[in-house]
C-alpha cells in the first residue's frame, strides 16, 4: 500500500533527490515549495512517472500558520506517514560582519522551520500513532565552521529538536531522526568558490564531494520498516568527514 511523505524544499537539491527516491519506494508526495517554477512542475510530472502521486502545497516553512496549512492540507487529502525536514538556507558570514538579520533568517529557516513542521506533525502523528520524522541537519552543527555560525547554530538546534522530539513522541510510535550530510554537490554548495571546495575536499578522507543520492539512499532507510528500532540519531552522510 502507498505510504504519504511530505519533503520539504522538495523542488531542487536534496529535497529533489529525496522526493523522487521515495515515489519509487512506494511513496505517494506531498511537495512542499516556496515558488511556482519549472523545476516544481517538472518534479511533479517525474514522480507521477514513477507512478506515485504528487501534490503540491506552497508554503514558507519559518511561517507557522503556513506550515499548519501544509500539514493539514496533507492529513486531510493525502494521509502522513513520514515528514522530512529538508528546507534550508545558508546566509555565510564572519560573526563580526553578521548582522542580526542575517543571523535570523538562517535561524527561522533551519531551525525554526523544522520546530514549526514537527510541532504540526506530530500532532497528526500522535493521533494516529504512527509516524517517521526525518530531519536534515548537517556535520557543521556537530563541528562549526568559520564563517557560518548561524548555519551551525541551526543545524545543532536541529539535533537538540530531534533528540527531544524524540523521546516526547517514541510513546506514540513515532521516530525522529537526523542526517547530518557533509559536502554534497547541489545549488547549495556549487556557488563556493574552486578554492573553498579544494580546501573542503582535503579535509574529506574518501576526497570526493557526496551527491544527493547518498544522502537520499539513507532517508529511504529511515522511511522503511527496517529502520523500526532507530530513533533519536544523528547519522552523517560525509565520507569520513567528522568521525
Ligand atoms: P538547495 O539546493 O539550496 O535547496 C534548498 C531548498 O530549500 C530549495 O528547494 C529551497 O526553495 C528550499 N527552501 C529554502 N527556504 C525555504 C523556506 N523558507 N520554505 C520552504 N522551502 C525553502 O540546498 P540543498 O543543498 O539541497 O540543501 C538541502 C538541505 O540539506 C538543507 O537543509 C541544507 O542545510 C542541508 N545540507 C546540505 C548540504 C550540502 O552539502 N548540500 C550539506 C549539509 C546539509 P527555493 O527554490 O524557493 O529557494
């Protein structure tokens, strides 16, 4: 029987990869977007190709009356089985050049975002007593990095939102975790410059950038029954980049 998965930021990068690994995994989709474009409407007719349902709801995760939208768009027409938390920004500077703003628009996106999601989830989930969560952190919120304290901030937010969740939703048979990628080749890293990526790559002992499909290939782990004993984790996807 098909399952409903809600991705967000599903139109590119991860997100992409994420969603039309699932709708081949017996995975109808519920496609959360910030823009109508292209790459939504092309999404859309790839994972009917895969013969999974698409649907589409557009709402800006940090805004949490939009999110409970999304939410009950998706228990009322489609069902939830699994939410992943995929949506995220980077906004890259020096704490002494980073402005409040900058700071929160990075922490309302990854962090606040995700809380907003899950709080509206697991509402449904609890009900029905069942369900996965799926967060998308990233090794920076386990290590830092110069230049990107909001994003670390966020994304170790993240795993504290996970752990907790958690344990407050485990009773109700719902699991939540995190993957932590490392370097992965999408949008997000493809705007660093040549320079940047060397010097990342030196530090990355399999020396090679991971591409969506490793860190997709472990969602679908997660999202399976297999995976039934694993909650509160922290998984990195880095090729040996933080161990
Ligand atoms: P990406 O290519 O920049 O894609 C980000 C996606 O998130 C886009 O679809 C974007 O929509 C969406 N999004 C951003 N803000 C949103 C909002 N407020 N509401 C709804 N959707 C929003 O990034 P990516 O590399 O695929 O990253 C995906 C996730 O993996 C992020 O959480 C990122 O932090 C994490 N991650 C990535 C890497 C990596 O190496 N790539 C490593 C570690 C962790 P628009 O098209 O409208 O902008």
């Amino acid at each position: 029987m098909q399952k409903v998965a809600i991705v967000t930021g599903a139109t590119r990068g991860l997100g992409r990869t994420i969603a039309l690994e699932l709708s081949k995994s017996g995975y109808d989709i519920v496609v959360n977007y910030r823009k109508e474009d292209e790459n939504l409407f092309s999404l859309i007719s790839e994972i009917e190709g895969n013969g999974s349902k698409a649907f589409k709801f557009q709402a800006d995760i940090s805004d949490f009356e939009q999110v409970k939208g999304l939410i009950d768009f998706a228990v009322k027409e489609a069902g939830l089985d699994l939410l992943v938390n995929n949506a995220g920004i980077t906004n890259d500077k020096l704490i002494a050049r980073m402005s409040e703003q900058d700071f929160d628009s990075v922490i309302d996106i990854n962090l606040k975002g995700t809380f907003n999601c899950i709080r509206h989830a697991s509402k449904a989930m609890m009900k029905q007593k069942k369900g996965k969560i799926i967060n998308i952190s990233s090794v920076i919120g386990l290590i830092g990095n110069a230049g990107q304290a909001n994003y670390a901030a966020s994304k170790a937010g993240v795993i504290g939102l996970t752990k907790s969740a958690a344990k407050e939703l485990a009773p109700f048979g719902v699991t939540v975790n995190a993957i932590a990628p490392g370097f992965i080749r999408t949008d997000m890293t493809d705007k660093l410059s040549e320079e940047v990526k060397k010097a990342i790559l030196s530090n990355i002992p399999m020396r090679d950038m991971g591409e969506a499909k490793d860190v997709a290939n472990l969602v679908k782990f997660l999202a399976h029954e297999d995976s039934r004993y694993i909650t509160g984790q922290v998984i990195n996807v880095d090729g040996g980049m933080v161990m």
